[in-house]
C-alpha cells in the first residue's frame, strides 16, 4: 500500500478530527475504529496539511499520551499535490497501538509547533472489549512492524530440568533492528536462570503469519525449576528509538508471558544418595598409579560429566580402607552454559598414601540422577580401584607384635619362676646362718622384680587412657563432620561460623556499600553475589565446589535458619545474578534499597 491509499484509507475509517486554520495550516488527528477488542490493533494518525511555500516545523510533534495502550510501531506519510500550480504538502505519521485491558480509554492530545503557532489535537475516546480468543493477541503482535517474542523448549518440566528460554526481536525493517535499547529482563523467580553469553549474533530471514521479517535472538537463558507448581514468567521488553521528521523518541515493546508447570520429582525409587541432579550423566574413576611403595601416594580421581543441571551435582565420598591415609578432595568445576544447555563436568582429586605394603581395595562409589526423558532415578556405581604396595605388610606388624607379647608373657612365667625359686632359698637360709648372704641377695632380687611388674602396670594403664582418648576423639569427629551425600532432616543444630568468618562477611558488606555509587551497577551486583554466596556457604557448611542455591537453601533450613530469610537470602542472590549478567545492562533498582536488603539480611545471620 503506498503513502497516498494508506492516507486515503486513514480518510475513509475517520471518526473524529480536529482541524486548525492558521494561514493555510492544519492539523487533525484520526483513528481508523473507535471500538476493538483486547488484542486487536488500533491505527491513529496525525496530519499535517499546509501550503508547501508557508510551511516551517518549529518544534517536533510531542506523542500523545496512551494509558491503556502499548505502542508496537509507527509508519510515516507523505505527498505532494499541486493544484492551480500551488504546491500543498500532506505529511502524517501513523501510530500503531495495541490494547492492555478493557473499558473506555482515550488517546490523548498530541501538539506541534508549525510557523511560530502551536496546533493541538483533541483526544479520540476509544472502547476496548474483552478479547474473543486467548489466541488473538499473539496474532496482532505478529501482524506488527515490530515485536518481541518468548519462547521456552519446554513448558512441563521437572523440577531441576533444564529449559532453554530465548527472547527474539522481530522487525519488518532491518534498520530498526541496530535501534534497539534498555532491555528489562522479565522477573524468573523460581527458576535459577543461567544466561548464555557465547551467543551468536546472526540477523535471520523468517515468516511469520505469511509475512517475511528480520529476526535477531537478544537474549537466551537456560532456566531450571526450583520447585514444583505453576510458574510465570513475566513479559521481558526493550525501548525501540523511532525518528522521523517529528523527532526521535523512545518506544516500549513487550513480549508475551509465559507460563511453566513444574512437576515434582517422583518420591518412587528415589535413592538415598539423591543430590537433586536432573539431567544425563557418567560416572568414572581411576587411579594414576596402581603400583607404589609405602609412604609413596596415588592419586584417585572421580569425575561426573554430560549434561544437565551441575549446580547440584555432588562428588560421591569413598570408603577409607584400613591402614590408607586419605586426604580431602581437591575439587575442580568444567562446566559452562552453552547454546543447547549447561554441560561439561565436575571432578575430585583425591590423595592417598599407604601406611603399609599389602593389597588395598577401594570400592566403588554411586553416584545418582534422575532422569527427565525416561523419567527415572538412575544410579551409577564406578569401578572397583585394587592397589599394591610394596613394603612391611601390617599382618607382619602385627605378628612382631604379637610375638613381643609373647615375650612378655615368658618373661611373667619366669618371673614367677624367680620367685619361688627365692621363696625356696629363703626357706632353706631359715635353718642354717651360714647362707644369709643368699636371703639378703633374693630379698633383693624380689625387690627389683616387684618394681619392675608396678613399672609395667602404669604403662599399661596409661597406653588404656590414651586409646580411650583416641576412640573418644574418633567419635567425636565423626559426629562433626559434615554430611554430603546423607538428608540431614535429623540435624538441626545451627552451625557455629567464627568471629574471624563474621569479620570477614562485616568487610564485604562494607565493599557492598562503597560500591553503591559506582559507575557501573555490575561492579556492586558482583559484590553482591559474592557476599552472599560466601554467606550460605559459610551456614550451611558447604564448599564451592559443592554449591547451588537449591543445596544450600535446604541446608540452612535443616540447620535451624527460618523459611521466611533463606527464601530472601534466595531472592537477593537470583536478582543479584540476574543484574550482574543482563544482555543490554539496564538497572532500574535502587541500589541503596538493594545494599539496605542485604545487609538486613547478614545482619540475621551473624547476630
């Protein structure tokens, strides 16, 4: 349609005008209906019509207000007539509205400054009905010059499944394509979004509704449900700068909502060991040496690879065989968000060094994941590990020491021996003085003996002290160490974080509050993130490596902290991220309001 038919058109569907004279000027405003329903489009354009030699724009037009509405596009019109050999110029620009709601709205008075003379048109009343089908609104947005649309790969996921979200900006025109600005993320509570940032940024050719538009994908998100339920997502929106001969302004374009159904995880067949990981995965183990010396180490790694939610994978712990020292795992993160999800792997490196020579078995660990394609509980048992070491086996050890023992019990036997041999001298020196040299010296002898049996006693007791002190100190850190793989319903017990630990998190939240002004918001939001993660980490007793809002969220509940402040604790630290890693980087949270809401919430903790 070119610009003469689209004005003509305008013509014909007009309702209402206003016209003001002014030395062969005017200028009206019209709509092409006065009645639609909630998805439809409405068209109003404004004119300008003025003898082309007297026609002298001194400020551009001010767009008339709209509540109600949601402006999508604009189309711009032109043409010269010449009649009587006078030139007369028809210049319009034609806004495009889509409806919010119901009821009597009205598109407001737009103003322009033409000759040194202010023109004003009056509003255009408009009644808005409820939308027929669910299915019309999106089939307007798509009729649109312009629009942003959502779409997720999934809208009946698991909880912890991964779900690809991508956000697409569609525009007939590709130079508006590059006019694209302030993009808001729409809010994702519940679903621990994780953007993708190695995005390709490639412009496609599509149809949509048998029409050809330029597409571009602005942001892409992989989302995993925190829990089971209905989930909306809120319409994400950017500003698109428009110019034209009336100035350049800012309009706002919004995508659809979205809404997700979360399904709980089957407690059928669920297994103990069960992290909350959801996704495909392998499991394997090995060593780097099977054959060493004692006091020589080798080194046991345990990785978890494939795809799926890895902020709830967690390392399986191996059983400590008899007589082998095991040092704490050295744990290392290879994952990362990619265009078709979150992939890669977690791995341990574990040390271990023989006290003995002998055969040492280290048996397999399980690791298990659920499935969300065959929708169920899978567990994964590694290899059985067999290492030989070379050296004094602890059967020969014991055997030295079993023999001492011996020793000692001849020795017992010989003493009693002594004794009654010196019972026997003494008894013989009764009847004669001759041998009383004897029963002095056995007398003596018997002395010694006497000492030397106390000695041993009071080296026995002691050595039964210490193992008592030993076996005690073992329970006792069996007791306090953490659990990994095991429910800690039972354990309610806060744990106790260190005054050098509730220092350092009092330093961070003063690096938070210095941040508050800095030029760019992602430096504060980083500070955030980092503040609250060392937070939960710190009460809930979990590392790095080990770490996800989900696990750790759950710890702080099972050791005592309140619903109410872990879920705030969530809150903060999702919109912490969310901030930190938006795709054009547009902040409209008060971050005064932000650092008060977390330091509130340290506060809670470290009081």
């Amino acid at each position: 349609m070119n610009a003469f038919k689209v004005l003509s058109t305008m013509f014909i569907l007009a309702t209402t005008s206003v016209i003001a004279l002014c030395q062969n000027v005017s200028f009206k405003a019209e709509a092409n209906r006065k009645t639609l329903s909630v998805g439809e489009t409405l068209q109003v354009g404004f004119f300008i019509e003025a003898d082309a030699m007297d026609y002298s724009i001194d400020k551009p037009m001010r767009f008339p207000d709209h509540p109600g509405f949601r402006l999508v596009g604009e189309n711009k019109t032109q043409n010269i007539q010449y009649v009587n050999g006078k030139g007369v110029i028809q210049d319009g620009i034609i806004l495009i509205f889509n409806p919010e709601k119901e009821g009597k709205l009205k598109i407001g008075s737009a103003k322009i400054e033409i000759n040194g003379k202010l023109y004003t048109t009056k509003p255009i009343e408009i009644e808005v009905t409820k939308s027929n089908t669910t299915s019309v609104q999106n089939k307007s947005v798509q009729n649109q010059p312009v629009f942003l649309q959502t779409n997720v790969s999934k809208t009946d996921p698991y909880v912890n499944e991964q779900v690809s979200l991508i956000v697409k900006y569609y525009s007939r025109d590709l130079g508006l394509l590059n006019r694209k600005r302030n993009f808001r993320q729409g809010k994702l509570e519940g679903l621990s979004p994780k953007m993708v940032t190695s995005r390709p940024e490639t412009i496609k050719q599509e149809m949509v509704s048998g029409k050809p538009y330029f597409s571009e994908e602005v942001a892409k998100y992989n989302l995993f449900p925190q829990k089971a339920g209905r989930i909306e997502i809120d319409p994400f929106s950017m500003d698109i700068l428009v110019s034209g001969i009336y100035g350049t302004e800012a309009y706002e374009i919004k995508s659809n909502p979205i809404i997700i159904n979360a399904k709980a995880l089957p407690e059928e067949g669920k297994p103990a060991n069960f992290s909350g990981a959801v996704g495909d995965f392998k499991l394997v183990s090995a060593v780097d040496k099977k054959e060493l010396n004692t006091n020589e180490s080798s080194n046991l790694k345990i990785k978890i690879s494939g795809k799926g939610n890895f902020n709830t994978v967690i390392i399986p712990e191996i059983k400590k065989p008899k007589n082998l020292e095991i040092y704490p795992p050295n744990k290392t993160n290879n994952f990362k968000n990619y265009e078709d999800g979150m992939q890669g792997s977690v791995s341990a490196d574990i040390v271990m060094v023989p006290e003995y020579g002998g055969n040492y078995t280290i048996a397999p660990v399980e690791f298990s994941y659920f499935d969300p394609e065959k929708e169920k509980y899978i567990t994964l048992k590694s290899d059985e590990v067999n290492i030989s070491v070379d050296g004094t086996t602890s059967d020969t050890v014991n055997g030295a020491s079993n023999s001492l023992a011996y020793q000692g019990h001849d020795e017992a036997v010989n003493k009693e021996s002594l004794s009654d041999s010196v019972a026997q001298i003494t008894n013989e020196v009764t009847h004669g003085n001759s041998k009383w040299i004897l029963t002095a010296g056995g007398l003596l002898v018997m002395s010694m003996v006497g000492l030397f049996l106390l000695r041993r006693k009071k080296e026995d007791e002691n050595v039964e002290i210490l193992s008592s002190n030993e076996v005690k100190n073992s329970e006792d850190n069996y007791v306090t160490k953490p659990y990994t793989n095991q429910k800690m319903s039972s354990y309610s017990e806060k744990i106790n974080v260190s005054t050098e630990s509730k220092k350092d998190l009092n330093n961070k939240l003063s690096d938070l509050q210095k941040n508050i002004n800095n030029a760019d918001p992602k430096v504060f939001y980083k500070f955030q993130e980092d503040l609250l993660c060392q937070l939960g980490m710190k009460y809930s007793g979990t590392d790095l490596a080990n770490f996800s809002d989900y696990s750790v969220g759950e710890k702080l509940i099972q050791n005592g902290w309140d619903n109410s402040l872990v879920n705030e604790w969530k809150t903060l630290l999702n919109k912490a991220r969310q901030a930190k890693y938006s795709a054009i980087g547009s902040y409209n949270d008060d971050l005064t309001e932000v650092y008060l809401q977390t330091e509130k919430v340290v506060n809670q903790f470290i009081k």
